[in-house]
C-alpha cells in the first residue's frame, strides 16, 4: 500500500471501529423504538436460560411489546460457548430469517449472537471460512449484516463496542474465535440498572477482565511493528497493536478499575461502583477492540479450555467452567513480569494508577513491581491462589502451552517474543500466586 517501503513490512496506519453506544440508567425501554426506526418486522432476542428469568430480559421484552415488535426468543446461548453452541444458534438464526437482533448478557450472549448474524447472512459459507487462523481460514467478511443491537449484562468483555466473537473449539480442547469490524454491534445499550442483578463472584471475573483488557491493550506491540503490512485495509486486523487513542480508553478504564471493583464487588448496593464498572468495560472495550489484547488472553483460551471438574462459586451452571476473567487474571503477574523489559515505563504507569508508590522505583524494577502490585490486588479480593487452585498441576502444562500455540492473533501482539519455554515459565509461574 505506502509508496514508501515500510521497515520489516511493518504497518503504518490503524483504524478505529467502535459501536454506536448509548448509556444511562433506564435507557433499555428505548429499544422497541429503535427497532421501529430500523423498519424491524421480524427480532431475534438472544439470551441465556439463567437471564432469561431476570430483569434485564424482561425490561428489553417490555419495550417490544410496548411497540408492537414481531420477536422469536433463543434463550439456548451457553455460557463460555462451544463452536456447536455457535451452530446452533447459527441454524435458529436461518430458519428465522430476521431482519434484526438483540442480544442481552454478558459477553457468551452477545459474542454468539454476532456468529449468528454473521452466517445467516453468508449462508453458503463453512463455519471454519471466518474463524481466526491459524485454526480457522480467517477470511474477510464482505456480505452486509443485519442490526444488532447488544445489552450488556456483566461488566467486563465490552462485547457490545467490538467485532470479536469467543467460542470453545472442542475437538482442539481451545478457545478461538471470529475477529471482523463487521460483526460489531450497531448499538451498545449500557443500562446500568442491570449491573444490580449480579453476583458477588460475577462482578468480580468479569471486573478482571476489565483490568486485563486494559493491561494488555496499553502495552501491547505498538501498531507500527505489527506485520505484515495489508495488503488492501480489508486486510487489517481487528486488532492492531497499541495506538494512540486505544491508550486513552485503556488509561480511563484502568482507572475506573482502582476506583470501583473493589467498591462494586463489596456491596452490591453501591450504585455509583456498579454503574462505574459498566462504563469502564465499554471503555476498555473500545481500547482492546482496536488495540488487541497478548498474552494473558493466549494463555487463557487453553486454561478454559482444559478446565477438568472446577465450578465457581455463583455460576449457576451444569458444566465444569472457569470463568474467563479468572482464565485471564490468574497469569497477570507473571506476564506483566515477563513483558516489562519493552515499555517499562508503561507497565510502571500502569503499577502506579493501581496503587503502587513508585517515586522511588528504578525503572529495570516495572515488572515486578505491576506484578506485586497486581497480586496484592487479587489477594484483597480473594482470588484463587493460582492455576493449582482450580485443578492443574505441572503435569498439564505442556497441554496448556499446546493450546496457547494457534492463539497467534493475540500472542503475537506482545512486546516482548515468546518461546514454548517462555510459555512453559509463565504457565509454572502462575501455578501459585501468593
């Protein structure tokens, strides 16, 4: 593309794309007004069986009845989803035939009702035709999708400002996904009134992957070392290595974090903490959307993936799971201890906004000192001492650097190069953490 030969076939532009998003409390009864405006005549709402009972899906029913929409209801999404759970919301989505969606929970809801979307409007395609490579074909997607307008249950994948979609690859034992600017939502409605049904445990995993997001984006490969260069802009990537408007919404949700998690996982009733952390996971997804997320993220695909008997506490599920912002927090430590030598400067910023005193700090010390910092902060919320803490040993790891290997979108976005020893390291790092 530049006339000018980029060094080492880098990149030399990034993009921004972010959903529309509308925020205040109360703002989901607008929705059958939306879906009027858009001409709708035939809504699909997706939902989880768990939420399907609760207020947020009741409030978003409300409204379209309120206006007359035609909807169907897919209450089948599995949390933490399968690629069969993504096919069979894809063959519901099909035989609907909708000219709209809404999808209304946390990041499993909205990240299967993008796929949904997605193949009722390419119906001719394989399922494998978008997934990321390497396991996937990783193929641009061209056809136009329909509406969908995503409500967010949970504060923390940020689902509703980004083109990516999550699933468990069973026959491979790893998480993958769908990774396009086309697939994001036309509409994020951030309703905090939905935050208040949350559990303890739930605003807590979900409040990490806040932190993470944010972490990872901010001191992720800049975009001008990304490579290759594309080839047409069709071809760049949804994540595209650190940039500088991603900085700004990584820093603000960063912040937000060490204000409110603690705050919004304490009491339940602490509306300003709630409301906080819905914002912040927006933010953080507008960051990491664009930006990309590394190593924590690579690592994470395979421990969820893997996972053997553990069932966290407030999940109220019927399968083994670990929920994806522990999947993402619990090698946190010893990754930011690993990349720190790039940018230390950064993770020492990062260090500070979560609590670190560094006006004494040497700069060779970042690493180590985000590390502390962060651990400090998990062992204040009482998170699991470690990968050991929910089921593995030693003896999975070279499972779990297999299963990190495809994940090629994010671990190649770190500053620092990894080797399967590297790998091996961080995963034995992270098998304790207190």
């Amino acid at each position: 593309v530049p006339e000018r030969p980029t060094l080492g076939n880098t990149d030399y532009a990034f993009e921004m794309a972010i959903s529309n998003i509308r925020y205040g409390e109360g703002v989901t009864k607008e929705i059958g007004m939306d879906l009027q405006n858009l001409g709708a005549r035939r809504v699909c709402v997706m939902t989880d069986k768990n939420l399907s009972k609760l207020p947020p899906v009741n409030a978003v029913l409300n409204s379209l009845a309120k206006y007359g929409i035609n909807f169907q209801m897919y209450d089948n999404v599995r949390v933490e989803p399968t690629d069969q759970s993504f096919m069979d919301a894809i063959q519901f989505a099909k035989k609907g035939e909708f000219d709209a969606y809404v999808a209304v929970g946390g990041g499993s809801v909205m990240d299967t009702c993008k796929a949904a979307n997605l193949y009722a409007a390419s119906p001719s395609s394989e399922f494998l035709d978008y997934v990321n490579a390497p396991i996937g074909k990783g193929k641009p997607v061209t056809v136009p999708l329909k509406p969908l307008i995503a409500v967010p249950t949970t504060s923390g994948t940020g689902s509703e400002t980004t083109g990516v979609a999550i699933f468990d690859f069973k026959e491979l034992k790893v998480k993958t996904g769908i990774a396009s600017r086309a697939i994001k939502p036309t509409l994020g409605i951030i309703d905090p009134l939905h935050t208040l049904s949350m559990p303890e445990r739930i605003v807590a995993n979900s409040g990490f992957d806040v932190l993470c997001h944010a972490l990872e984006s901010y001191t992720a490969l800049p975009y001008t070392e990304r490579s290759p260069c594309p080839s047409s802009p069709l071809e760049r990537p949804a994540y595209q290595g650190s940039n500088p408007v991603s900085d700004v919404w990584a820093l603000h949700a960063l912040r937000l974090v060490a204000k409110y998690l603690q705050r919004a996982i304490r009491d339940p009733e602490d509306r300003e903490a709630r409301a906080n952390m819905h914002l912040a996971s927006a933010f953080a997804g507008i960051g990491f959307g664009n930006a990309g997320v590394h190593l924590c993220h690579g690592m994470s695909y395979p421990i969820s993936g893997l996972v053997k008997t553990y069932k966290p506490k407030d999940y109220n599920v019927d399968h083994s799971l670990v929920p994806h912002g522990l999947s993402v927090v619990l090698t946190s430590p010893a990754v930011f201890a690993f990349t720190a030598q790039i940018h230390p400067e950064r993770h020492l910023e990062a260090a500070e906004i979560l609590g670190a005193d560094i006006r004494t700090a040497r700069i060779k010390d970042a690493g180590l000192i985000l590390a502390d910092t962060l651990r400090k902060f998990l062992f204040d919320l009482n998170v699991d001492d470690g990968l050991a803490a929910i089921g593995y040993s030693k003896a999975d790891i070279p499972a779990l650097v297999k299963g990190t290997l495809p994940q090629e979108r994010v671990t190649k976005l770190s500053p620092r190069a990894q080797t399967e020893e590297d790998l091996s390291a961080l995963f034995e790092a992270s098998m304790k953490l207190y």
